[in-house]
C-alpha cells in the first residue's frame, strides 16, 4: 500500500495523498516500535 501511494503522490503531487502516505509510515513505525522496545540487543555502529 506504502509503494502504491507514493508512485501517486509522486506523479500527482496531490496532497491529500501526502498526508496518507505519513499516516502508513506512521502506522509502520507505530507497529514495529513494540518489537524494538522488547529487545535485548543494542545496535552499535560497525567502525
């Protein structure tokens, strides 16, 4: 659904299709955002 709102947005420019396209990636993070709380593990950047 994400990739099909932002081939439209990107074509149209429409705004109303912005803001739905903010509402999925806000939906995304919002259901990934349980998983990373729970985890035990730290990211730490590879140097």
């Amino acid at each position: 659904m994400y990739e099909f709102t932002w081939k439209v947005f990107k074509e149209t420019g429409n705004v109303d299709t912005y803001l739905l396209l903010k509402e999925l990636e806000k939906e995304e993070h919002m259901s990934i955002l349980p998983y990373m709380e729970n985890s035990d593990e730290i990211d730490y950047p590879v140097t």
